[in-house]
C-alpha cells in the first residue's frame, strides 16, 4: 500500500491532473514533467491579459501549474519542484531540490538553496548556499556532492550565509538569492 505521506493525493471528483513535458504531451508514471489540471473550478485565464492567459491556458482546458511532479504507478501525485527554479545546466535540467537533498546529508549542512547563476560554457551553473553548524569547508562539501550527483549537477560555486532567506512559513526563496546582486 502507497503512503499519502510527501504526495499531495488524488485528484479530487471531477477534477483531472496530468504529466506534461515541454511540448505538453502527457507523460506516463514516475516521469517528470509540468503538472497540469482541469475540471469545474479551474479558472478560464486571467481577466483581460490574454497574453498572459496564452501562456498557462491549453487546449482542451488544461492549466499549466508551474510545478514539477510525477504521478506514481497508484495514481498518486507528488510535487518535486517549481519549473522557474529549474537550473538549465547544458541543456539538462536540473532540479535545485535533488541537490539540496544531497547537501543537507552532510551532517555539518543544516541547509541549503541550489540556484542557477548564467554561465558562458554551460548557460547556467549549480551555485549552493549552505548555512553550516561546525567547521565544513567548500572542498568537502563538494565532494560530498560529488558522492552522490551526476557531474552537472554538482555545485560550482559555494556561498557559506548565517541564514537563508524565508517566507512567512518557512520556505526558501530562492528567488531572493537570484536576484541578490553579490551573485
């Protein structure tokens, strides 16, 4: 028997989720893509913004969520990350989650925040804020990375901070780290 635990369930009645890749063909199980929705309570698009309507409207109804996810063998969906944090490293997608995972395995990491940051060989490269407990250094940590990632997913710049910038319910912005201008 599945755990609901980390997935986000079933559709509700009359409501319809599916797996897209970026030219919004459906996926089939445990394949990443865009989750898109349909059914009564979705919205038609945004009130006199076509454009921007035109973006997250498809045909047949469907609406591009933003977020990235899968939908296991049982039907049951789980969100893996959000599609504007995906670092784009040499045309391979890179989904910053995978490697704050890997991070906080080191037992010195009590966080971490993986961000894209442009690049002139690879379009974007891994950059990884850490906020540490003990004495780790950048050397170690990316080994540890390397541990455990393909080669373009290991982190290539390093930034140690006393804190990671929050919301008011406790999630990373890594949005404030791209736009931080110390990049």
């Amino acid at each position: 028997q599945q755990s609901f635990i980390s997935s986000i369930g079933v559709p509700l009645p009359s409501t319809e989720l599916r797996i897209v890749n970026d030219e919004n063909e459906p996926l089939g199980p445990n394949q990443l893509g865009e989750i898109q929705i349909r059914g009564p309570q979705v919205m038609k698009g945004y009130w006199q913004q076509e454009a921007e309507t035109n973006t997250v409207m498809h045909a047949g109804g469907w609406l591009s969520s933003g977020d990235i996810g899968r939908m296991d063998d049982d039907g049951i969906f789980y969100i893996e990350d959000r599609k504007k944090d995906m670092i784009l490293v040499s045309g391979f997608n890179v989904f910053p989650t995978e490697i704050e995972e890997v991070a906080t395995l080191h037992p010195h990491i009590i966080e971490a925040a993986a961000i894209g940051i442009p690049d002139d060989a690879t379009g974007e490269k891994v950059k990884l804020f850490i906020v540490r407990k003990g004495n780790v250094t950048v050397d170690e940590i990316k080994k540890h990375c390397r541990k455990y990632l393909t080669g373009y997913k290991n982190p290539k710049i390093i930034e140690f901070r006393d804190e990671l910038p929050k919301s008011n319910v406790g999630k990373i912005l890594r949005r404030e780290l791209r736009d931080s201008k110390d990049l």
